[in-house]
C-alpha cells in the first residue's frame, strides 16, 4: 500500500493545529480547577503551549527536517496524555483526544519527513556507498 506523500502532510497538518488549539482550550477552560491563582493558570497553559509553537514555520511550510525533530515535542504531548489518563480519572477524555492528536502527529510528521526527504534527496547514503565512494577515491589517489 503505497500512501502518497501529501497525506501524510494533512494529517500532521491537522493533527499539530488541532493541538494547538486543544492544550489551551484543555488546560483554561475544561479542566477541574485547583485552587491556583488565573495568572498561575495562564502561565501554565502557556509553558504547555510554546513548545508547540517552535516548529510553526517549519511545518506550514513543510519542510522535512522540521517535521522530523518535531517528533521529539509531540512526545511530550503524548507521555502528558497517558499520564493524565492515569493520574487524573475525571479528564480521561480530554487526555484520550490528545493522545489522538499526538499520535496522528506523530505518524504523519514520520511518515512525511521520511518521503518527501526521499523525494528531495534528503536521506542519509548508506553506509556501503560511502566505503565503496571512499575506496574509489583512494584508489585513485594512489594511481597519482
């Protein structure tokens, strides 16, 4: 089954701007409150929430490598939502729909990073073409 590359593109798409938008609206206005001050809220959400905003530019435009390292964030997302589904019994739904999210994410931004790299020639050479490259230049120095 052959997927091409522009769906995995809308699928980290829709996965990374719906998270964007579900961490905030989560964390200010669905979840039980804790006694904390609004500002304390606000600075939370907020801390919860600019991680997110580091690969932006990256993945509107669609670059490869942004998509690739951005999977180091969203498994962040990901550990938060189990843990929130075990740590925290009342908002089991929440964390199960950033889970989704993440997960979405996560498989769109692996999947697009490593076909579009292949389509740009972006990959990492194997490791025997680099010998078999290295050994032809040697071998030609030494004919010099």
């Amino acid at each position: 089954m052959n997927i091409p590359t522009h769906f995995y593109r809308k699928l980290t798409l829709v996965c990374y701007l719906l998270l964007l938008v579900w961490v905030p609206v989560w964390h200010l206005f669905l979840a039980n409150p804790t006694g904390r001050s609004q500002q304390f809220e606000i600075i939370l959400t907020l801390a919860w929430t600019i991680p997110l905003l580091l690969p932006f530019i990256g993945i509107i435009k669609g670059k490869p490598y942004t998509h690739a390292w951005a999977n180091f964030i969203v498994m962040f997302y990901l550990i938060h939502g189990f843990t929130s589904i075990y740590a925290v019994a009342d908002e089991w739904f929440f964390a199960l729909i950033e889970i989704v999210l993440s997960t979405g994410m996560f498989i769109g931004c692996s999947f697009y990073a490593r076909k579009r790299g292949k389509e740009l020639g972006l990959g990492i050479p194997k490791l025997k073409d680099e010998m078999a490259k290295e050994k032809a230049t040697f071998e030609s120095q030494l004919k010099e």
